[in-house]
C-alpha cells in the first residue's frame, strides 16, 4: 500500500464533526493591512525553518533539507502583494499545501538550487518533490516548553494537595451532614483519579456548619476544575488545513510532518498519527481538543495535540540573537518588529530517523 492510499483510509475515518469534505475549501480574502504582530510572528516562523534546516543538513551526508513552502517578502498592502495572494489561493485548490521544508537524498539534489526550490516553476518541482523523503510544515511557538511544563506541573501539585486535604477535612470534621453518596464519593477520591471525578456542589446554609461544608465543597471544586483543566503546548494543525495537507500527500504521494519549534526543544508528529489520534473519538479531550475561534490561529477552528503526544526531535536549542526593526510603507506608516538570527537546534538523531521512518548510519 502506498504511502498516499494509507492517507486516504484514515482520512475516511474522521469523523465529519471534526472534518467536513462535504464542504468546499472557502477560498479566503487577501488581507488589507499588515500588523507589527504578522511580521515578527513572520519572522519567527522563518527563523524556525532555518534552524531546522541547518540541522538536517548538518546531520547528514546522505539526506539535504531545503525551503520548500510558497513564500513571498511583500505584505499586505504593498504592490504586488494581492497577486502573489491569489496565486498562493489558486495553487491550494490544485496541489494543496507546500510544507515548508521539503527533505531528499543528496542524489536528487542540485547545488545550483542552493537548497531553496521554492521558486522554480511548477513543471520542474513536479519532477523533483516526488523524489522527497519528506515534507516538514514548521511552526513556532514563543515558550520554553520544559519552564512551561514544569510551572504546570508545580500549580498541578499544589491543586492536589489541595483536594485531598480538603476531602479529609470534610470526612473528619463533617461526615454526620453527609448522605452515604456523598461519603462513598469523597472517599472514592484519590490521587490517580482527581482529574476525572465531577460533582455538583450542594448549596445547603440553614446553619453555620452547613455553610462552612457547602464552602469546603466548593473548594474541592476549584481544586479538580484546576487539576482537570487542559494545560499544555499544542501542535496545532487548522481543520481547514487538513483538507490542503491531504491534497498535497496525493498529489506528490511524500510522507508529511509537523515540527512544532520551541525556544529550547523541538517535537514533531507525522500527520498519519495526527489523523489516526482524530479519526479515534476516544482521543478527543485526551490526546487532542478541537477549538473554535483560536485567535493565535485567525479564528480558525483548530486541532490541538499535545506537542510531547509527538517525537522530541531536538533536545536543546540555543537561543537566538534578537533585535527591533521597522519597516516603511506607503504613506509613511512604520511597522515595527523582531527579527531573529542563529541558534542551533542539537537534534536526537534516532527519534529524528524514527519519525521519518528512515535507517540512520
């Protein structure tokens, strides 16, 4: 079975709920005006791209990583902006989505290209990206995953204790006010199953005690609420996304990635477990969330996966070299914004490999 015929039967398991084929691609609008946000979340997209590319290339004799996604330096509102974004709309309607990185066998690579191909025309990439070993879309995210985790996991910890000790409190100071159910659910609680139990709060205060326990109860409340809530950084695919990712696996038949770039790691996901993790509703509200309305992703609904759901792809990242710029446009109006230089990403070559499904020397 090709690699493009695995895609198309999972794809027929998602559920409609979550990916509708039935509905047309909305072909969106091109943006009027850019924002001082646009062009340093630009740059950082860019600065991400880089340094996943330099790390495969300097990983391997084999393999050569280059820019691959249709990108253009104009932005909205300068001359020739509006053109370059109907053609980018156009091809999404015929070959679907470019990942960024396009990865091959140094044999099917030409040093002329000086690993960018994104600007040759579409004749010749239809010889060349078949040939791909992979396809790599690269996001970028402005944390550090492992202070973010551990923050998490020192808040997760306090709301812990939290519960427990607010269950003992009840069952020691007020069990005489309590139901049998309510004593069975109280002493059902314990540390491997605070963030599945859920309760009403029972509103009882025609005495003293009974506003003192209705106040415990709400505390206990909070406290799972806390623990329960989801709390992670995202691999975040677009469900509009889905549909161009799909048609560009079949128009090219080349496995397809995401890497997600952290500040200080980086963790990837193939987009064959990201529909095997939505296609299975028992995932949903475990392993990934979809969210209407994200502004981080133009309010668009999104898939969010956990990013350690995934392959941790660099262990460590040095940090790059930042700085403010401005940019004029017409009429004088100054946009400014960061740009980023430099950084390594110290890739853990057998879970790079691994994800890509290669054999490593």
């Amino acid at each position: 079975m090709t690699y493009k015929e695995k895609i198309q039967q999972l794809i027929d398991k998602i559920p409609t709920t979550i990916v509708d084929w039935s509905v047309e691609r909305v072909r969106s609008k091109a943006p009027t005006q850019a924002f001082s946000e646009f062009l340093t979340n630009r740059e950082q997209g860019d600065w991400a791209e880089r340094l996943v590319l330099s790390a495969i290339n300097a990983l391997s004799e084999d393999l050569v990583a280059v820019h691959y996604g249709k990108s253009d330096a104009r932005i909205a509102g300068e001359e020739g902006f509006e053109q370059f974004y109907e053609a980018y709309q156009d091809e999404l309607d015929t070959i679907g989505k470019r990942p960024d990185i396009l990865v091959l066998k140094k044999s099917d690579y030409d040093v002329a290209w000086n690993y960018n191909i994104s600007s040759l025309p579409k004749n010749q990439l239809d010889v060349v990206v078949p040939k791909g070993v992979a396809g790599i879309e690269i996001r970028s995210s402005s944390f550090l995953i492992e202070k973010y985790d551990a923050e998490i996991q020192r808040k997760q910890n306090i709301y812990k204790n939290v519960a427990l000790s607010t269950k003992i409190l009840i069952l020691e100071n007020y069990i005489d006010l309590l139901t049998p159910e309510w004593i069975a659910l109280l002493n059902s609680i314990n540390e491997t199953n605070l963030g599945i139990i859920s309760f009403r709060v029972p509103n009882r205060r025609s005495s003293q005690r009974l506003v003192e326990l209705t106040n415990l109860f709400k505390d206990l409340k909070d406290a799972l609420t806390r623990i329960q809530k989801r709390d992670f950084l995202s691999i975040t695919p677009k469900v509009e996304d889905i549909k161009v990712v799909h048609l560009w696996t079949q128009t090219y038949n080349v496995p397809h990635f995401y890497f997600q770039v952290f500040f200080d790691k980086v963790y990837g996901i193939s987009f064959e477990q990201i529909l095997e993790l939505i296609s299975d509703s028992s995932n949903e509200g475990q392993k990934f969330f979809v969210e209407g309305g994200d502004v981080k992703n133009q309010n668009k609904t999104t898939i969010k996966i956990n990013s350690k759901v995934g392959k941790e792809i660099a262990y460590k990242v040095d940090f790059p070299n930042h700085k403010s710029q401005v940019k004029e446009l017409d009429r004088g109006r100054l946009l400014f914004h960061v740009t980023f230089e430099g950084g390594t990403a110290y890739l853990n070559v057998t879970n790079l490999f691994d994800l890509l499904n290669l054999k490593s020397s």
